[in-house]
C-alpha cells in the first residue's frame, strides 16, 4: 500500500486466507507488475499486524526510498509453492483461469481471465465471445459446478447479469 516509517518497512494489505503462512519469515514473494528499482522477488524478513493490514519488512528493501517504490506493486506467490486445497471446494485462482464458462443450458459465455477478490464474494472475470468482460459472483448459487480436469465451469447466472 504504502511506505511506513524510514527504515524500509512497508504497509501491505493481504489478500490471502492465510497470511501467517504468506508473510512468514523468509517466505519469498513475486513483485508483479515489475517496478523499476525493485528486484522480482522481495523476502520476507518481518511481518507483524497493524490495523487490520499488515507492517512488513523485506531484506531487498532497506530504506523509506526504496519502500516508496513497491506501493504500485502487487505481492505474488509461485503457485507450485501453493499446496492444493484439502476442501474440494475450494479452488486456487491458477486452476480456475483460462476454463471455459458455460450456462447450465451449454450455452458459451466466455473464459475466465482472472479472479477479482471483492469484499461481498470472488468474481470470476469473464472475456465474453463478444469481447465484453462479465462479472460472475463465485457463489454456489451461480455456480453450480466447477470441473478443473474438464476446463469447464457451469454458471447459472440471474436475469440481466451480462445487460449492463
């Protein structure tokens, strides 16, 4: 989010079910969008709360100068080093881009481009064979179904969901 203080640290907003886990000494993040003046990975050497968001120290980053740099950039994980969900429910964003989408009518809508993490629920985001982009909410009431081996996700959107 922001640099905070003058020795480096900067202010992160996690958005991860597990960020003890993430933010874990040592643990190693991808810098994406890559910043100018930043390297591609940044390591984790101190993370402790701080209203809700996180204070988090990285041994690339030593100064205030260098922590005014990563506010624009978003902190990755490799997803080999994310070990699958136990909850068959449960998906990881990875497994879930690049499926096709359909109605529970076979109808095509689309591809998942990505998944955006809103507040209410995920949103699958969706590239429309007309070019549009929709935005599916990734409640079982919408979506049905989700078959990874099979590159399908089955949707079953309300009336005027893709009308705006």
């Amino acid at each position: 989010m922001r640099a905070h203080g003058i020795r480096g640290e900067v202010l992160v907003h996690p958005r991860t079910d597990e960020p003890a886990l993430r933010f874990a000494v040592g643990s190693t993040l991808i810098v994406e969008p890559a910043v100018a003046g930043l390297p591609g990975k940044l390591t984790v050497e101190e993370a402790r709360p701080h209203s809700g968001e996180l204070i988090v120290t990285f041994a690339e980053i030593p100064d205030r100068n260098m922590a005014e740099l990563a506010k624009s950039a978003v902190l990755n994980v490799d997803s080999a080093d994310v070990p699958m969900p136990e909850d068959p429910d449960e998906y990881l964003d990875h497994q879930l881009v690049g499926l096709d989408v359909v109605t529970v009518a076979g109808e095509p809508l689309g591809k998942v481009l990505r998944i955006d993490h809103a507040p209410a629920s995920d949103l699958l985001v969706v590239r429309m064979p007309d070019g549009r982009t929709g935005l599916i909410p990734f409640v079982s009431a919408i979506v049905p179904e989700v078959d990874v081996a099979g590159g399908r996700i089955t949707v079953d959107p309300p009336g005027g969901l893709f009308d705006l």
